[in-house]
C-alpha cells in the first residue's frame, strides 16, 4: 500500500476529520459493537505493550482545563492492555500543531469558526501509523456552551483516533464511549469495546520494527470526494505516491 496521511475532524456536534487515519466510510459506519479500527491503521512494535506518547501543547483557558483532560484521556488509554499512552512535553506550538514522528502531538487553540469542535489526524507508511495530531477547537470549545465532560469526550475521541480507532456507531446512538457518534457530547471515557478493539487491533501480530519513514506533508490534488449526509471522505493526492484522506462528520 503507498504511504498515506489520513485526517479526521470532530465538527460541531459533531465532525470528525482525519488525515492519515480516514477509515474508509463504511468502515467507520459499522454496526454497533462491530469492529471499528481505522482501516488496517496501527502503529508499528515490536511488542506490547507499547508506548506512543502524547506530546502537551494544550493551554488551559478561561473556560477549559486542558491540561487536566489530557491527563485524563492518557489514563483512560493507558488502561488498554496493549498501550501505554504517557503525557510528555510538547514539540509544537498549540496554534502550529506541526507533528513529530512516533507520537500524538495534542493541542488547542483558536483554529476559527471553521465548522469543527476537534481534528484528528495520522500519518501513515502502508499500514503503519508514523505520527499524528490531536486538536480541540477554542473557538467553539472555551465558551459555556461545552461543558467539562463535552471537553472530556472530544478529547477522548481525538487522541483515540491518533491509536487507530474510527467510531464505533454513527446512527446517533448513545454507546457509553468517547467514539460514539451520539447527539450528546456526554461520554468522557473509552468503554470496553475500544480496549477490546486494540487488543484485536495489536495482539494479532508484531512488526520488526517500532519506527517508520516519515511522511512528506504538503496540500494535494483532490482525486476521489464521497459526501454523504452525515459524512464526506475525499482523497487527495501528494505526489510521489503519497496520499491524504479525508474523513468528515458533519454538523446538521
């Protein structure tokens, strides 16, 4: 498979966008309890547990604790029998969110009345995830109109993405997960179906090796778009072989 990058954004109520992780639309809309990995999606090791760290270059606001949230989501995919998940300083800037291989760079900022509460996106190389970003959106986020536990749940979602997980429904019903696609933005935590999913995700091999190339970034050339009513996924070509896909929930 060529080197990818995938991205998924979480829009008001919610879209979620990914670059280098889009699981192809029918995927990321199976079933209840159905398998929901991102695509074959995963990062490369050479045992479990593994660790891919989650970089702090979250802020906290008037309205936000971000950097409890971040600790919070690190202990909730920590638990996975299969991940570790450890916060570690930032390298990037929450306005820049630049990734840096072999982690989850995690920011927030003021990205712009753009249409999404939080963006998710991961690079890959075949199937194997290089590195990935994870963003909480404060023009809509560091407001009343989200209480912690919205917060809580994007976050969860986001950083979810970054280890290879798609939403586990998008009928709208309510699963007791941060990867639900429910109207209310109420669930704060992984329930055990996603560690479930990573341990079938990870334990079914190893990789020789736990590092990948990294990929090239740039914009591309739109090849493929799908829009649906509650999603649109587009492919963009960026040369040399590399693609970015696209996957979007939209707000409605």
């Amino acid at each position: 498979m060529t080197p990818a990058t995938r991205e998924g954004i979480f829009m008001l109520r919610r879209l979620t966008l990914f670059s280098a992780a889009a699981a192809v639309a029918a995927t990321l809309a199976a079933p209840a309890l159905a398998g929901h990995s991102w695509g074959n999606y995963h990062w490369a090791r050479t045992s479990n547990p593994f660790t891919v760290p989650l970089g702090d270059n979250v802020t906290n606001t008037a309205t936000s604790n971000w950097e409890a949230a971040l600790g919070k989501a690190s202990s909730d995919w920590t638990a996975s029998s299969v991940l570790d998940s450890p916060v570690v300083p930032g390298s990037t800037t929450g306005r820049k969110c630049r990734a840096s291989n072999a982690r989850i760079e995690v920011c927030n900022a003021r990205y712009g009345f753009n249409g999404w509460l939080g963006l998710a996106q991961i690079w890959t190389s075949g199937s194997h995830i290089v590195k990935a970003t994870a963003k909480m959106n404060d023009s809509y986020l560091d407001s009343s109109s989200y209480n912690a536990v919205a917060k809580q749940h994007v976050m969860c979602q986001e950083v979810g993405h970054g280890y290879g997980l798609g939403h586990q429904d998008e009928s709208g019903a309510d699963l007791n997960t941060c990867m639900d696609y429910a109207d209310a933005l109420d669930n704060p935590s992984p329930n055990a179906h996603d560690y479930e999913q990573l341990e079938t995700i990870y334990n079914g091999h190893l990789d020789s090796t736990s590092t990948v190339s990294a990929v090239p970034a740039g914009s591309g050339r739109v090849i493929r778009a799908e829009h649906g009513l509650r999603h649109s996924y587009i492919v963009e070509s960026l040369g040399n072989g590399f693609l970015r896909h696209t996957f979007v929930v939209k707000a409605f």
